[in-house]
C-alpha cells in the first residue's frame, strides 16, 4: 500500500474560503492522500467576509503559480502537497470630473479632473473641490458637487463616498460674477442699450472675462 501525504489547502488575501472538489474544506486545513492521488480542488469567484468582497486571482502549487482566474486545479499527491488559493479585495473605479476640466481636486484620491482611481471595497474616498479657481485669465466658483448624477448640497466643497460600487463624482463651477457700473455727467437718467440695457446710473452682474457691448444715446434732455 503506498503511503499517505498531507494536502494542506489555505487562501492568501483572506481566510475562510469554502474549497470544493476531492478535498472539500474551509481553509487553512489538511487533507491525507495516498501518494499519486490526482486530487481536484476548486475555489469560488468571489468570497465575502466581514462584508468585504473578495476576488479570485490564481492557485499556487508547491509554490508554483497556476494561470490567472483559473479556478480548479489539480494536485498529484507525490509528497506533502501545498495548494494556495491566492485572494485580493475588490476594487471599484471612483471617476472624477470637473465642468469645466482642469480641477485639482485633493483627499484621498487626489487628481487633476478628469482622473479616475481604483479603491478598495467599502473604503470611504474623501474628495475636496477648490472654492475658486482659474483656468487660463478665466476666474470660476464652486457651485456643487454630483455623485452619479445627483446633486449634493450647493457650496459643499468635501464629500465622501462609500466605495460599494463604482461611482462618478463630478465638481461643477461657474464663472466668477462681476459688476458693471454704468454712468453718465453730467447728467443721469440715460437710456443705455446693448449687451446690459439700463438707465444711468446702475449696476449689472457679469462674468468673468466677458465683453460688455453697450451704447449710450446721442443726445439726451435733462430734466432739470
């Protein structure tokens, strides 16, 4: 009778994981073969442990690495045997955006909008918007965040975002406002048109770097 090995079975990345197939168990654990045993193991896609997802990447065997994704593997028993499902937790990609592009965003996943990055299951990614910036000679405001597709409050410039699925965060502006003052001498009460129509003196609200066409009058009656 020929003599018996131990199998012993374990996961790398997390424990705990239910292996299927010749040599059924949860790892870590041993198994004992006759020597030339063809033992068949298989390990599952995904695990999930304390709500953390886990994937699949590679068995090893006797230290040797098996092709990638491949979840069944077999073992001949010619000694003590070593297989090891090899594990590592799920990323989601976190997209970040700007309107207009060219943001640098800081927190934990920092970036010059648009970037994205890959985070760890459930792990909580922290982003913070500049207030005001400048894109060329053009001057902009933060207005709010969107994290996929739905507003989030008006001036928030920190968010966080729970990674349990992927996600897209886009931080959006508005150019800067301006005032326009308009007057007349020597007298007032002109009637001015164009691109900011009004009667002198006034004020109107523009952005920033914007041309102003205005006219005045040839002439006007004072009413004095």
């Amino acid at each position: 009778m020929p003599p018996k090995y131990d199998l012993s079975v374990s996961s790398t990345g997390t424990t705990g994981v239910s292996i299927t197939g010749d040599a059924p168990g949860t790892t870590d654990y041993v198994a004992r073969f006759f020597s030339g045993t063809v033992v068949n193991l298989t390990a599952p896609a995904t695990v999930v442990t304390e709500s953390l997802h886990y994937n699949f990447v590679r068995w090893a065997v006797d230290g040797e690495d098996r092709p990638l994704g491949q979840l069944g593997v077999q073992v001949t028993m010619t000694t003590g045997n070593t297989a090891v499902a090899a594990y590592q937790m799920r990323k989601y990609t976190l997209s970040v955006q700007s309107t207009p592009p060219g943001v640098s965003i800081t927190g934990t996943a920092p970036g010059t909008a648009p970037y994205s990055a890959d985070m760890d299951d459930q792990t909580t990614a922290s982003l913070t918007a500049p207030g005001t910036m400048a894109i060329g000679q053009s001057d902009y405001v933060f207005l709010r965040w969107k994290v996929d597709g739905a507003d989030r409050p008006l001036g928030q410039t920190i968010i966080m975002i729970i990674m349990d699925a992927a996600h897209t965060a886009s931080a959006v502006y508005e150019p800067a406002k301006r005032t326009l003052t308009v007057q007349s001498t020597p007298v007032a009460g002109v009637n001015v048109s164009g691109d900011k129509p009004g009667t002198t003196n006034y004020t109107a609200t523009c952005d920033n770097n914007q041309t102003i066409s205005l006219v005045a009058v040839a002439s006007t009656t004072s009413g004095a």
